[in-house]
C-alpha cells in the first residue's frame, strides 16, 4: 500500500502553502537526497479558465513548489512548467491568461508548449486498444517529474486527478481523437511516463461547486492518490474503470494509507456530489442526449 | 437573401433564414469546408469558398455578414457596391474611423444596412421600451445592467463542450475591443434606445487574464435625458447572468434575462422536438429586416446607431481607469 498525504494550510498566504506542500512531502517520506538537474513541472491548465474556479492548477502553488525544491536540494536544477496544445486551448494563449509567464519571470523557470517539441511517436496495447502517443523527448532528458495536478469530476471517466493530468504530456494536439477510449489514453500516457511525485493542488476544489479547501495531497503512486482522491469525492475507487486499469498495469497500487489531516475530515469538507445530485446529473444527461444529440 | 459567414452566429441566422417566409436564402460563403457541408445539408445548393462569387450573384438582393470585426470594413464595402442591402451583426466596426468609413460606403451606394442587436428583439426588453416611454417608472434616474459570461470561451450549444477559440478573438488590432465592445456595445445600444444620447462615460477596465483586450468593464453613462447608468460586462466568468434593474420615480424593476429557467429550457426543447417553431430574437429580427426592404423602409439598429454606439465605446475607453 502507498502512502497518500493530506494537509491543510492555515490560510491562503505563500508561506502557509509552503509550509503546507513541505509537510505533505514529509508525511510521505519524500528525500530530497537526491541529484536533480532537470525538473519538469506539468499543472493542470486544461483551459481558459481562472484558477479560482477550481479548474486548473494554481500558479502560486507551482511557485510555491518551485521554491520548496529550490530551497531543499543541494543543487539549483532547471525547472520546466510544461503543457501541451489541446482541441480547444492553445498553450500561448493559456499560459499568459492564467498568470503562468509571471511566474517563469519571477522564478526564472521555463514555460514549454509540448506541442512544439521534439517528440517520438510511442504505440502502446492497453485493454485491447493500440494507441499512439506523441512524447515530448523532454521526458527522457529530465531527471525529475512532478505532477500537479487539480482534483475534480469528469463526465467521461469519473474523476481527473493525477492519472489524467498526465494526458497532457502526449504533444499530439488533436485529443479528442483519444475521447473513444479516453480511460485507455489515460492509463497508456501513465505507462510510458511516470511521474517520480504527485503533489494536488486542493487549494480550490471543484466538486458540485466551487470551494476553497486550502488542501494539498501528495503521493508517489498516482494510481494510490487518484485512488484516495476518488474516496474524498464519495466515489468507490474500483467504480473508476480508469484506476482499475491502471492498477492491472501496475502503474500504482488501488490501496492506499491516508496519512496527515483526518481522512473522514477531508472527506466531509469536499463538495462531493449527493446521491440527490447524481440522479439530477443522470436525468440532465439522458435529457441532453435525447434533445441535443 | 445570401449568408457570409457560417460559424457560431452565422449558424443561427442560416437556421432561421429557412424559415422566413418573405425572403429566400439563395446562397452562403464560408472559408471552412465543415461549415459549407452544414449548409448543404440543410439544403442550400449555391456554396462559396469566396464571398465575392456570393456578391456577384444576382439573384441576392441582401446579405447578412457575420464575420470576425477585423472583415466587417471590407465585407461591408464590397456588399454595398454590389447593391446589396446588408445586415450586419455587431459591432459595426473595430473602431469609429473604421465604422464612419462603412457609413459612408453604404450612403455612396444607396443600400440599407441594419445591424444585429438581438436583445433589442427581446419581448420582454420591447415591452420595458414601451414602459419606459409610457412614463410607467416616473422618471427613470439609476439603472443598471450586467451582461457577463465566458465570452468567446463560453461552451456551445448550451452543452459543457469546451470549443476551441478563434485566434482573432485573442487579439487587439484584429477583435478592436474586449469585453466591453462584444458584450457592452449590445447594453449600450440597448440603453441608448431606452434613454437617447449619452452624454458622458467613464469606465473601470479588468485585465485579468493579461491580454491586450479587457476581459471586464465596468462603464458609468450619464444620458442626456438625465438617467446614470451602469453597465457591468464581463468575459472572466464559467457562468452565465443577464440583467437590468431600472430604478424612477414612480416604479422599479429588477428583471433577470439569462440563464433561463429550467422549465423554460424543457419547453424549448419539446417544442423543437415537435418541430414547433419559436419566434426568438435571432428570428425576429432577422423578419424584421426583410420587412423593411419589402417595404422600403429604414432598418433599426442602424448604422448611424452602430457609430453611436462606436462612439460612446471609444469615450469609455478614453475615459478609462484600469484598477489593476
């Protein structure tokens, strides 16, 4: 079983957020002992959205974490925030609207559109389905990965946390053409890059509203934390065909141990979505497909 | 009747275009394939990659333009000099040179021109006109309406598909404003109608996602025939919230106008299921334009309207504080 921690921070302020991402790293005994010369950084900036809908990762926490590695190992690697082209969000639009080039200019850190890099074209058998990703060559030149991702409900697949957010690794722009067998995609980007952390930006969630929970999760599963993150949201994990599959292909472990903030705490905090909710939610989409398709 | 442009709101006025009774829609032009195949399956035989071959078709004696605001100038020019009669969705222009320009062009060739504001084709924002002029709120002295969304970034279709956004929309020279000339110029032309001539404005911009373009204003009108408003548009919200509040000396009213209610969306849609057809604005306004050439008459919103509108838009952008 892998080890999923919970903090809150006490306000909102930078220094509570770090102090709040540092205990989480250590409540999953996370080293800093190590050699890094490369990080790559990959938020959720899934579109236009401001971070305060709860949407897309913070740029503060992505500073904050910045700092965190910065002031922790005994070298000062590169860092590089990146993000990939989407069917409907371009990253040079997206990575000024939601405050990112402030940030690389602040911290002096890189902003990579995946799109635009050199890639290799990798084909992956998952579940039955050939897929064929586009990887960033970045991925194999880096010592260091983290994930930070948002924690919310996705139609589609049920929750987009960590194995989701790693979807925009694959450069391809084009990714609705994966939309047929999204839970696969998923699992297959999960197989050829694995993140060395997972650090969730719970500052503000998004469940059936938005809400400022000033939380932060952090793993080295992602398969554990998404798992733990499905249990905050009232999902069962094994309901979640993608975190099914991802366990089959041993990307990561379905258990996990909650350690840090009470886990019945979080959980009664999250916005989950009532069973009152879930059946408005199954009437409004057979309605949709009744009128709208 | 010929169309030029087919997407997001070029959609909609080809959809109620087939169902006008006066008028028959000849032809469309589009740059994009999808939208030209859309058109075809709704049965219209004469498409154009290029609108010029529209305009050169004689059959069509008016056009309806819905273009990006960076092609209004040249569309607008090329229509009025092949005699058609043009309407326009809004804003008239990126700019007031620009839209004098236009002006003048549509006078030098004798054609009508009208403009598409279809919140001036609401019921329920004809009737407040129609109070308004019967003196049923006294004096009007406050009013204040809000129209704020996600812009061009808002899903479509009413369905949560995010939908890729056009790269003139991200950019000053091209779009000429923010929100404040998408959402605004439709609650100033709005006022204007209501109230008469502004007098003076000023205006607080938002910039909070770092573009050129302002992505909320909020602008104070002082209007000559004495009533202040506020007008609050905004392009920064995943939700939707249409208003007017209307504060006289004999009444006030505080009027919700989007979203709609649920119930109200059921019935819509059962009737289109049905195949009942229901009159909204985007129709009625169109119906109303043919009437006017039918019977020679001056289109409103017109493009003198539309430099006004241009015009008040240029002043709050002079008289602008940014907060940021």
């Amino acid at each position: 079983m892998s080890l999923v921690s919970f903090v809150r921070a006490n306000d909102s302020s930078i220094d509570a957020l770090k102090k709040a991402i540092k205990r989480s790293l250590n409540l999953i005994r996370f080293s800093f002992a190590r050699s890094i010369n490369k990080i790559v950084i990959k938020p959720n900036m899934c579109y236009y959205y401001p971070p305060s809908t709860g949407e897309v990762t913070s740029p503060q926490f992505v500073s904050a974490v910045i700092d965190i590695f910065r002031e922790n190992l005994s070298i000062n690697p590169d860092f590089f925030i990146v993000e990939s082209d989407a069917s409907a969000m371009k990253c040079k639009y997206v990575f000024k609207m939601l405050g990112y080039h402030r940030i690389a200019k602040e911290k002096n850190v890189k902003l990579i559109n995946l799109s635009e890099e050199k890639n290799k074209i990798v084909d992956i058998k998952v579940n039955g389905w050939y897929l064929r990703f586009y990887i960033p060559e970045i991925f194999h030149e880096s010592d260091f990965l983290i994930n930070v991702p948002k924690i919310k409900y996705m139609a589609d697949v049920k929750i987009t946390c960590a194995l989701k957010n790693m979807y925009g690794c694959n450069a391809y722009p084009r990714k609705s053409i994966y939309h047929v067998a999204l839970n696969e995609a998923i699992v297959g980007i999960n197989k050829i890059i694995k993140p060395d952390l997972v650090i969730v930006d719970g500052l503000i969630v998004y469940g059936k509203n938005t809400r400022r929970l000033n939380l932060v999760m952090a793993s080295k599963d992602p398969v554990a934390l998404d798992a733990a993150a499905s249990n905050v949201m009232g999902i069962d994990p094994t309901s979640v065909h993608q975190l099914v599959l991802a366990s089959k292909e041993n990307i990561g472990n379905l258990e996990f141990i909650p350690v840090g903030e009470a886990f019945s705490y979080v959980k009664q905090s999250f916005p989950a979505k009532s069973v009152k909710d879930k059946i408005r939610e199954t009437l409004a989409s057979t309605y949709l497909r009744i009128f709208h398709e | 009747m010929g169309l030029i442009g087919i997407g997001g709101q070029g959609r909609i006025h080809l959809r109620n275009c087939l169902r006008l009774k006066k008028a028959k829609l000849i032809g469309v032009a589009d740059i994009s394939e999808t939208s030209l195949k859309f058109a075809k399956k709704l049965g219209i035989r004469n498409v154009y990659k290029n609108y010029d071959d529209l305009l050169s078709n004689q059959q069509i004696d008016a056009v309806i333009i819905s273009l990006p605001n960076f092609l209004h100038f040249e569309s607008v020019t090329k229509a009025a000099e092949a005699g058609k009669d043009i309407f326009l969705e809004k804003p008239l222009a990126r700019n007031v040179a620009e839209g004098r320009k236009i002006l003048s062009n549509v006078k030098r060739n004798g054609v009508k021109l009208m403009l598409g504001y279809n919140m001036r084709f609401t019921t329920t924002l004809r009737k407040l006109h129609e109070k308004i002029a019967d003196g049923f709120f006294g004096e009007v002295e406050i009013v204040q309406a809000t129209n704020v969304s996600h812009g061009p970034f808002t899903p479509k279709g009413g369905i949560k598909t995010l939908r890729s956004v056009p790269s003139w929309w991200f950019n000053k020279d091209l779009a000429g404003g923010g929100a404040l000339l998408d959402l605004g110029s439709h609650l100033i032309n709005l006022l204007s109608w209501y109230f008469g001539e502004v007098k003076n404005v000023e205006s607080y911009l938002g910039y909070k996602f770092n573009m050129e373009l302002e992505d909320s204003a909020i602008c104070i009108l002082k209007f000559r025939t004495g009533p202040l408003a506020t007008i609050n548009v905004g392009w920064f919200s995943k939700d939707l919230i249409q208003s007017i509040q209307i504060c006289g000396t004999a009444k006030n009213l505080s009027m919700h106008l989007s979203p709609p209610s649920i119930s109200h969306l059921i019935f819509r849609d059962i009737r289109r299921k049905l195949g009942i057809f229901k009159y909204d604005s985007y129709y009625t306004e169109l119906k109303y334009f043919v009437e006017c050439l039918w019977n020679d008459a001056s289109p409103s919103p017109s493009g003198e309207e539309g430099l006004s509108d241009l015009q008040v838009i240029s002043m709050a952008y002079k008289h602008s504080h940014n907060l940021a």
